[in-house]
C-alpha cells in the first residue's frame, strides 16, 4: 500500500540538508519495523519520495515523503510506529493512504504532484513600530507591481521570470494570508502555521510556484524585496518556514495530505 | 530539544552546520544540576571522522551508566568555525549541552594517531583551557588523553594532566569516584593528581621528569614524587563479554566515514607481525561471545536503523566462530535489507562465499595485504602469507567471478633490497598472469590489479622500534623504482600502482618515537597556523622544519637513528605485558628473516599471558 506522511522540521534540525534527511527516514523506517519495499541489489535501501527537498536553514510544518508498505496496516498503526522512531524535532502531523494507481495514468508521487508551496518568511527579532511600519509599507507597494521581474538563477543554468506571475497568494497576517488564499472548504480547517505572531512582529505569507516545473524558493522573494525596495535590512534578520504544499486539479488547491 | 549556543547566522555561513548542533539519535541528555561529574569526550579531528570512532561510543555508554555522571563529546570545529567562534569570542562547546568545555570536571582526549596532535591544541585553544598542565587552575577541566597513541604520550606530555593507558572499560570508575571523593574532601587539582597517579594504569606526566645524555637520548626517567609508580601498568579489560558496549550508538545526522553498526568481535592478534603496534599492545587474544555478539547485532540495528553492520578486529579470519556468527548476520539481516560489510578475511573458500552473498562480486575486489614483495621481507615481517596462498586465493576468486584484487605494500621495510622492491612488482604480475590462464568464456572481462603502498614508519612497543626509517630519498627512489619495474610488466596495463606523498610520514615517523623535547615542537607548529595536519590539505611540512630548527632538534635523530640495543625509551616507563627481552629477540629474528610462529600454534612466550588467558595456554600447547 502507499503511504504519504506529512511531518514537520524544527529546531536544531533545520540544519539537516535534504540528502540527510532521506537517510535519516531511511533509519527511521528501519527502527519503526514497518515492511517498507526495498530497492534490489547488493545494497538495497528502502524507496521513499519527497515531495520537494527543503533548503538549509528553513522549518516545516508541511513536508511530505511517500513510500510503499509491503503489508497492510491502519493509519493509525503507521502513525504510532513512526513516531516511535523519530527524534526531537522531526514531528509526525498525519498519515494519509492516497490511491496509487489512477487508471490509465501512471504510478503518482509526491513529487510529481506538487505545484504550490506556502511560505511564511518573518523577521528573526521583534521590532520598533517605526520598522514595522516601514517593512510592511515597502511589501504593500513591491507586491502591487504589476510585474516584478527577476533572475532566477539555477545551479548551471539561468532564465528571466516575472515573480509576480509565481505568487498566487499573499498576506502580512495569517488571517489576510487564509482569505486571499482560499484553499477548499474542507481543507479550511486544517491550514494552520506552526509559527506564533506577536505584536512585534513582521510575517510576509506567501503561496508560491513549487515543484518540478517551476520551484520559486523564499529567499527569491525576499531577496528581490529587500533589493528593490531598499530597505536596511538583509535576508540573515529573516526566517523562512514552509507551512504546506499543494496539488492544483479541476476543483483547486488540495494540501499534498488530501490527494486521493 | 537543547539550546544551541551558535546563533542562526553563524550556523548559515559554515560548511556542514549539523556537525555542531547535537540532538543525534541516541545522544544522551542529563540534568546538569543533577550529576556531580561533567565529563567531555573528544575526538581531535572533524565531527564525521569522530563520530565513526567506536571507542568513544563504548566510553559515552560507560559513563553515562553512572547516575552521577553525564558524558559528552565535542570534537575539532572545521576552520571555517575555528574562526567564527574566535571572532565572535565564543567559547568552544559540548554538543549536548551546547555549555562550554572550560566548565567541564574532565575534557577526555582520545589519541588515535600522531598527526592529530596539533588539533588537541586547537580544542584546548578554542576551550580557552592553557596548554600547559602546570598552567591550569582550579576551576580547569582535568586534560585526560588516551587511545594507542598513549602508549608514547611524551611528545603531548606537558599538554595533559593525566593519560590513560590501555582499555578504557577498567578503572574510570576508581578515577571517577576518587576525584569526587577529593573534592568533598577539599582537595584541590594538584592532590587529586597524586591521588590520581595511585591508580593502576593512570600516568600523571607532571610528577616525572626525563633526564637526558649529551647525545640526546634518554639517561633516565625520573618519578618526583612518592605517589609516582617508577612502572604504569596497561589497562587490560579481560572479560569482553560481561562488560560496556553500546547497545544504543550515537547515530550522526550526517554522512560519517563509518556509516555502519561497528561489532567488536575480538581484541588482540595471534599472528605477531613485527611492524604492528595493536598486535603487540592489545595481547593476549581475547574473543567476545558469539551468541553475546548476535545478540549485540540485533539490539544495535534496532535501536540505530542502519543499513549495514560490519565486524571490527585486528584479523577476523582468526575469530574461532566466524562462520556461525557471519552466518547468522546474513540470515537474520540481509532480508531486512541490512548489508552485511566484512573487513579483509583471508582469502579462502568460507571467504569467497560469503562476499559473494553480501557483494556485488562486479564491483568488489579481494583485497591481500602481503606488505613485502618477497618472502624472504615477509619473514622478516613475519607475515606469514606466501605467494602460493596468494596465488591460490585469487584464482579461487577468479573463478568465482571477481576480476578485481587490491595489494596492500609498505616500501622501507627493515633490510629492504632493490629485488624485495621489484618483487612487489612481479607478484602483482603473476596474479594477472594467473587470470589469464583462464579460458575467455570463463572470464569477466579485463583484471584490475591495484598495488599500493605506503611507508614504513617503525612503532613503540614492536620489535622494529629499534629499527631506522628509511630516508625520504630511499622511499622516493624505490617508489620511482617499482613504478618503472611495474611498467616493464607483460601485464603492466592490468596493474594500477598508488603511492603515497612521504612528506607525513616524516612527522608521523617524529612523533611516534618522540620525546618530551617535541612538545615544544608540536605548540609551534600549531602557534604558526598548523591544524588538521592529518588531511593534506593543510599539511605544510615548512611549520615543523622551522620549529625543528627553532629547537635545535633534528628529524633524522628521531626517525633514521637506528636505536641501541640497551637504549632507554621514552616509552620503557609502560609496562604491556609483552617484554622488551621478547621484542629484542623478534627483532633479531626478524634481521635474519627467521618466521616465529602464530600463538595457536606454538608460545614464543611474549609475556603478555598474565592471566593466564592466553588462547595457546588455553589449548595446552
């Protein structure tokens, strides 16, 4: 059977590249006792998929990893044997079984799934009323562009994108965010952001291109904004955290968890 | 999940910032206020070379067994964090804590191999802790070094406190609980050493002091005190199966070197090879427990999540139950896609079945390490392999289906000839030559031979201590010589050749039969930029010969002198079981090439049967 977990990173952890990541699950997987399939060969590791690698230095409450199980189990067995096995800072948020076979299609993954990420890109410290005002003045005025062109610079290639056309949604609290990023009504109740605000705070949210056709990451944005807007701070005052990932089909954005 | 004493930024701009964050699987956290005993383990090179150390696994196990006492580990920052924490004037740190390693009861140093000397400075720089033991004040961290290089630690002498000779499973507990004791007691740092110094097995460099003749060697070895033994026993743990091992090792969130569950099988060696050091210091053999061993194996895949598991001893082969326990490692694991990674075995039928079920035999290879290129050097080395096993060997392998083989050779060997070097490049030759006597269809393509060598460096506490070195140009000449002889091979195009840069050897070669004159020698070097001299990267030979000169020493003194037979070492202060009449005599064996056979089947009488354990004795040889 499939099984599609999604799982949070925080903490410490953060600083766990994605290729370690894979092999931490590997060991999970290991230490859960579940009956994963296996690769063949001399040295076979058990076959996982990513939704989308997470960068160096950012947190999660929305990464995914599919594998296959080679017996049946519940959702709530696989929960309770994973979470046996994971450490501090990696979180088990939910279990999901989606089909894995859609007729006439081929076998789908996380990965091929995924055209949208949600970001919460915020200030590290809290700060002055005047700094406030001044961040959240310059998001208002950068995002009413009508274009917002850029480079985005690949690790051999280059190619020109109008990041306004990768930024479907966008708020500066999580309310705003919810409403101008409407996902369906029955994944309303399950958007939720790890991060807390307080009232010193600066949070840009952001629903951004993802995935193998076009990955926008935070730093793109926050680059860009900082530059253009010339304002007197610089991407090392900011933290980023991924909040979710979504599937867009006929009826909208559906989170990763929800794909049937 | 801990604090972490380095802020985002600084994390964000260092190579690898896992290496310094802790948290790892199985890493033990305690309730500082509730421990009497901070101790801090340290592994002097980068956290991925550490961390793929077992003997700090089993001494972390053993110390945090003690409820009074909470054991941590940090090892050398890479550069790139050297230089943030001094810019930032952060105080080097304990992984688990993240607290910073001047506060610690104990900073425990293991010494693994000469060429990490000068990042022992960097941790105590970085720690803020003086180099020097008769600097460190009360509120100090006790320095405690130990791991094989202890068994010469006169060359980091001033640097320690204490140094820990032998294995480390026997008596920390007496030193834990004597420390404590003193301090309830009122007792300071300098009482605690004498207490310390009681202590079978603990050497306290500071209540000795070496006297020198005028042609530099050593004339005596002065104890100052009273509670200074003139002889320090080595530390032998005799029952391996009733004691630590860690059932729950540490599992890096990063790639280390060794990515795998390490069992211990067995301590010791029966074969008594001249040039190696571990065969001589960690006498007599003594075997764990095969059905302790599987039950090890078991409980170390559960609680990590390995892949793989791999057996650790000085030569498996000899293991009396190798065949059940690799038997049972493969039935009980390779299903549940755990490999099976075996270290070198002789090459025999048991051998070649058993890597054909856990290796690719296509990618693979058979390793040999014969070391000389003749027999007539290999008894000199009393290595007892001769060109018909290898022969043999491989074409057993051959036939199995593996067309790749390694030699391992070690050039500058004591009475090395031109013919003992060409040798290496004439037995490489007949191995291939040897698979090609095999019919095409039977073949899988071309063999890859890959000879390499390295350079003999004579050891403390092996017959060749007495032994010269060969000069750097004798090893390049030679090298320069096997490379042209190989290529003047008829199956020249089959054998790969690999050498090595000798410029290391020079300072491993310093060091290992050093004296307490070197300390000097190593703070300079390390004081003009030396760090991580164990990677080549950063190896600049220039920082030892100006501190060489700066001192009025030389290398050749220490590294080509042949020794005297009555010479007095700077190690003789040790007593290993095994006696230096025993190794004079396999050194003069060894010059007229004679073979001294292996303990099961004959007693040469080494000394090291103390006990009475000893597998020869046992057998009632």
């Amino acid at each position: 059977m499939l099984v599609r977990v999604k799982f949070s990173k925080q903490g410490a952890l953060k600083f766990i590249g994605h290729l370690d990541t894979m092999r931490y699950f590997q060991k999970v997987f290991s230490r859960s006792g579940l009956p994963l399939r296996f690769s063949q060969g001399f040295n076979p590791h058990p076959l996982m998929e990513f939704a989308s690698p997470l960068g160096v230095g950012i947190t999660s409450n929305g990464e995914y990893v599919d594998f296959e199980l080679l017996s049946n189990f519940t959702e709530t067995e696989i929960a309770e044997k994973i979470s046996n096995a994971l450490s501090e800072g990696i979180g088990l948020l939910k279990v999901s079984v989606p089909d894995d076979r859609v007729p006439g299609k081929k076998k789908i993954s996380a990965m091929s799934l995924v055209d949208y990420a949600d970001y919460l890109v915020y200030l590290k410290r809290p700060c002055s009323k005047d700094e406030r005002q001044m961040l959240y003045d310059a998001f208002d005025s950068y995002i009413r562009n009508d274009k917002l062109p850029i480079i985005l610079k690949a690790k051999t290639t280059e190619r020109e994108l109008d990041l306004k056309e990768s930024i479907k949604a966008y708020g500066r609290n999580f309310a705003e965010f919810s409403e101008s990023g409407k996902l369906l009504p029955e994944y309303a109740s399950c958007f939720t952001c790890d991060i807390p605000e307080t009232e010193s705070g600066v949070y840009f949210y952001l629903r951004l291109s993802a995935g193998s056709s076009l990955n926008v990451k935070p730093e793109v944005f926050l680059e860009d904004f900082l530059e253009k807007m010339n304002l007197p701070f610089t991407e090392a005052d900011f933290n980023r955290h991924r909040i979710d990932m979504y599937h867009l089909d006929e009826r909208g954005l559906i989170p990763l968890w929800a794909v049937k | 999940m801990n604090k972490q004493c380095l802020s985002d930024e600084i994390l964000m701009s260092v190579d690898k910032p896992a290496r310094y964050i802790g948290n790892e699987v199985n890493s033990v956290v305690k309730d500082p206020k509730k421990t009497d005993i901070r101790f801090c383990m340290c592994f002097p090179d980068v956290y991925e070379v550490g961390m793929s150390h077992l003997g700090i696994q089993i001494l972390y196990d053993m110390f945090n067994r003690r409820e009074d006492t909470w054991c941590e580990r940090v090892y050398s920052p890479w550069p790139d964090m050297a230089l943030k924490l001094k810019e930032n004037k952060i105080p080097l740190f304990a992984l688990e804590s993240q607290d910073p390693v001047k506060d610690f009861d104990f900073l425990g140093i293991t010494l693994q191999y000469e060429m990490c000397y000068s990042n022992i400075l960097q941790v105590l720089d970085l720690s803020e802790i003086p180099f020097h033991s008769n600097e460190r004040g009360e509120n100090c961290p006790i320095v405690i070094g130990g791991g094989p290089c202890a068994y010469n630690p006169e060359p980091i002498a001033d640097f320690f406190d204490l140094f820990y000779i032998g294995e480390g499973e026997t008596v920390y507990n007496e030193l834990l609980d004597i420390y404590k004791e003193n301090r309830k007691n009122g007792g300071g740092r300098r009482r605690f050493l004498e207490l310390a110094a009681g202590v079978e097995g603990i050497y306290v460099p500071s209540l000795y002091h070496p006297e020198y003749n005028d042609d530099g060697t050593l004339s005596a070895f002065v104890a100052d005190s009273p509670a200074a033994p003139a002889k320090i026993k080595r530390q032998v743990q005799y029952d391996l199966d009733n004691t630590y091992y860690p059932e729950k090792p540490i599992v890096p969130y990063i790639r280390a070197i060794q990515d795998r569950v390490v069992l211990e099988i067995q301590r010791g060696c029966i074969r008594g090879c001249r040039f190696c050091q571990a065969g001589m210091v960690y006498r007599p053999l003594r075997e764990r427990n095969v059905d302790y061993l599987k039950q090890l194996a078991k409980k170390m895949i559960e609680s990590t999540g390995y892949e793989e598991i791999s057996l650790s001893s000085l030569s498996s082969s000899d293991y009396s139950c190798l065949p059940e326990l690799v038997n049972f490692l493969i039935d009980e694991f390779k299903e549940k896609g755990v490999n099976i990674s075996l270290p070198s075995l002789r090459i025999d039928a048991f051998a070649l079945d058993v890597m054909s079920k856990v290796q690719d035999i296509k990618k693979s290879s058979i390793t040999f390490a014969p070391e000389a290129g003749t027999q007539r050097m290999r008894n000199v080395i009393n290595k007892g392999l001769t060109e018909e096993n290898i022969l043999q060997g491989s074409m057993d392998a051959f036939k199995c289906g593996w067309n790749k083989v390694k030699l391992y050779f070690m050039l500058g060997l004591p009475t090395e000839t031109e013919d003992d070097v060409k040798g290496i490049a004439y037995l490489s030759n007949e191995i291939a030559k040897e698979y090609y006597t095999l019919p095409k269809e039977q073949r899988n393509g071309r063999v890859e031979i890959t000879t390499s060598t390295s350079f003999f460096v004579p050891k403390p506490f092996t017959p060749f201590q007495w032994a010269p070195m060969a000069k750097k140009e004798t090893f390049l000449a030679n090298q320069h010589l096997l490379h042209e002889t190989i290529k003047e091979q008829i199956n020249a195009r089959s054998i790969k050749y690999n050498w090595h840069d000798p410029e290391t050897t020079v300072i491993e070669a310093l060091l290992a039969r050093g004296d307490r004159k070197l300390c000097r020698v190593i703070e300079e070097v390390y004081r003009s930029g030396g760090v991580f001299e164990a990677w080549s990267e950063f190896f600049k030979l220039e920082r030892w010969d100006e501190a060489m000169n700066n001192s009025g020493l030389s290398y050749d003194f220490y590294t080509t002198r042949e020794r005297k037979e009555d010479e007095l070492f700077p190690w003789d202060f040790i007593d290993i079981g095994v006696t230096k009449k025993f190794l004079r005599r396999e050194y003069e064996r060894g010059l007229s090439a004679t073979v001294t056979p292996n303990c099961r089947v004959s007693c040469s009488g080494c000394g090291a049967n103390t006990e009475g354990t000893c597998p020869a004795r046992q057998s009632g040889i």
